[in-house]
C-alpha cells in the first residue's frame, strides 16, 4: 500500500503555509486525537535539574520513555541487588505530570551485566537457571510499577538484519523461546500493563519480513502483545515515504498496534556503511563527518523540516494504527546521535534545538494540524 503522492503534496502545503508563522500550541495537544506524543527523558531532566528540558517536556508531551534507568544495568546492576533510586523519579516524574508512563526495557542482548550469563563460576548457567533470573527481574520491575507504567518494551531488537533471530545470550542458553517467556512474565506481573516488540530497520524488507513472522508465531502461541515498536532512528533518504507506509500498514494486518518509540533524523553524513542503531558500534572522529560543528545551514534545515512532515503525514495516515510518537531526546543537545556512531558530532535531529527554541521542523509538524 502506497501513500498517494497528492496527499504528501497537500500535506507538505500545509505545513510549509503554517511554517510562517502560526498560534503556536503543543505538540500533545495538537495531536491529542491522533496519537500520543512523547519523548525519551534523561535523569537530569526527570530530576528537574535540567530546568529547560523539564519545561519542554511538561509542555509539549503526554507520555515519556526513559533513556536508560530501566536498563537491566541500571535497576539490577549485582545479582544480590535492585536499585530503583532513579527508576523511582522517573516514574514519580510522570505521574507528577499525568504522562502515560513507558518501561525501556526488560530484556537486551545490550546493557545488560555479565553476571546475567554466568553461573557462579563464570560459566553460562543452564537454560532453567536463565530462565528464571529472567522472571525474577521481569516479575520485581514490572512488579514494582503494576498499574503505573503503562507499556513495557519487553524485548528489544531480537532480530538481525536479514530478519533471523539475533545469537544473543538469551538465545544461545534459553533458544527461541525465550522471547514468549519474557512476555508470559511481564503479563504476569501486570496483567494490563501494554506489552511490546521493539527493534530498528524494520522497514527494510528482509528484518521486516521476520519481524512479521516473529509476531505472528508469538500469537498463535498465544502470547500477549500489544505493539510493534518502530524505532525509527531515519536518515534524510531513508525509510523511504513508501518503505514507512507499507510497514505500518504490514503490522496493522496482523492486528497489533504500533508505536512511534525512538525518532530522529540524522543530517549528518554516515560514517559508515552499516545501517541501523547498534550502540556498540563506533567510528573514529574525522572533520568531514562532522560539517555542521558552527551550526545547521538553512538548506538542511528546510530539508530537516520537510523531511518531518513527511513522516508524519504517514503518521497520521494510519491514526487508527499508532497510539504513540516518541523522539529519542528533547533538544538536539541531548541526542545521542552527538556521539553515536562517532563521538564529539554536533548533531540536530530533534524538533528543538541546542536552546531549547522549536526549530523549522517543529512549525512543519504542527503546520499539517493547521
């Protein structure tokens, strides 16, 4: 199914009419009968410490994710203790605010301690043993936060490229079947808590087709899953219009809904010919990656901006599928494509910039709902 270019053309009107100048309001109210939006918060901000950032995110978003403080490393670092301190403020942070509050995440092949894979010798403990270390965390987290944490990305970027399952840790020592064990514990620690598949590139071909696959098996197993996460880490040429449209509407026919969960779009050229969001990866720095370290030419700009209201033509295109739209960071400042996959990159993929200021890209946003 393809997104009829009449309707971008009239979309990207609108939005380049209301880019002159409009009553600016909210993001979360401009879009209040579409879709939920959102952003991944940092601790400095839930913390109130970052006091721009705070007042973005009271402002303009309805529902947060955490960059990192549910990471396994971070709530569980020692197999003999939990530490909720910045977990607890996170989620006290979006309740203060009545923000449909999102988990990030249960199980990873990354950010997760060594201790998780060995026995007490070092060695890889029996797929029983991992098992249950799974439903024991899964079981404390969700646990803590029943009826406060609205949906858990329970696991995370299971799938390879070409669309077979990632050889993590979890796979080598539980087999397939660990990802159906990791949402059985999640539903039962919350039963009506939102469960979801999160990955990046599904909208390439070959990781989409088996991520479709992927939930398809998990359903007729009758697993509970609520959504499929896009990611969403774009380029100013990729996903394709088309390549986002139909991916959406693949995971609509198989009756989940999809969530929007870490978008931003690199104006920065690649410095590598390997796609994706692999945080192990990493470039060394050479001025030629890095062209915009004085700031953003109006140029890219402009394309930024209208490369954001093409996406969310698509976006609201399929209302009825996508329930949330999350930016993985605030400001450009805070975005984690300034060191990834090349540390020390001055970056600006986010809708403000490095002052907080709404940037083109935001007006050409909020113009489609003018």
């Amino acid at each position: 199914m393809q997104l009829g270019k009449g309707a971008i053309r009239a979309a990207l009107a609108m939005a380049a009419l209301a880019a002159g100048g409009f009553a600016q309001t909210t993001l979360k109210d401009a879009f209040k009968d579409a879709f939920r939006v959102g952003a991944a918060v940092n601790q400095a901000q839930f913390e109130g410490r970052d006091a721009r950032g705070d007042a973005i995110v009271t402002a303009q978003f309805n529902t947060i994710s955490p960059e990192n403080v549910l990471k396994w490393e971070s709530v569980h670092p020692r197999v003999d203790g939990y530490d909720f301190t910045a977990a607890d403020r996170y989620v006290e942070f979006g309740e203060r605010n009545h923000m449909f509050i999102i988990g990030h995440n249960l199980v990873w092949h990354n950010q997760t301690p060594r201790w998780v894979f060995q026995d007490e010798k070092g060695a890889p403990p029996g797929r029983g043993a991992l098992l249950e270390r799974m439903r024991d965390h899964i079981h404390t987290v969700v646990g803590r936060y029943k009826g406060r944490i609205g949906g858990w990305d329970v696991v995370n970027e299971a799938l390879n490229e070409d669309g077979a399952l990632r050889q993590s840790q979890w796979m080598k020592i539980i087999g397939e079947d660990y990802l159906a064990k990791a949402f059985e514990f999640a539903h039962e620690a919350d039963p009506q808590a939102e469960l979801y598949y999160n990955d990046y590139n599904l909208e390439n071909e070959a990781k989409r087709k088996g991520a479709i696959a992927l939930i398809r098996k998990l359903q007729g197993q009758g697993v509970p899953i609520t959504a499929v996460g896009l990611q969403s880490h774009d380029k100013l040429d990729w996903p394709m219009v088309e390549q986002q449209d139909a991916t959406i509407a693949a995971f609509a026919e198989l009756g989940v809904k999809v969530n929007i969960t870490e978008l931003d779009i690199d104006v920065l050229p690649r410095a590598t010919q390997q796609s994706g969001a692999d945080v192990s990866l990493n470039v060394e720095a050479r001025a030629k990656l890095n062209p915009y370290a004085s700031g953003l030419p109006d140029a890219v700009q402009q394309a930024l901006a209208k490369r954001y209201a093409e996406l969310f033509a698509v976006f609201l295109k399929h209302r009825g599928t996508i329930t949330r739209v999350t930016f993985w960071g605030v400001t450009d400042g805070d975005s984690w494509l300034n060191n990834w996959p090349v540390r020390g990159r001055t970056s600006y993929p986010i809708l403000f910039d490095r002052n907080g200021k709404p940037k083109a890209a935001f007006d050409a946003v909020m113009g489609l709902m003018h």
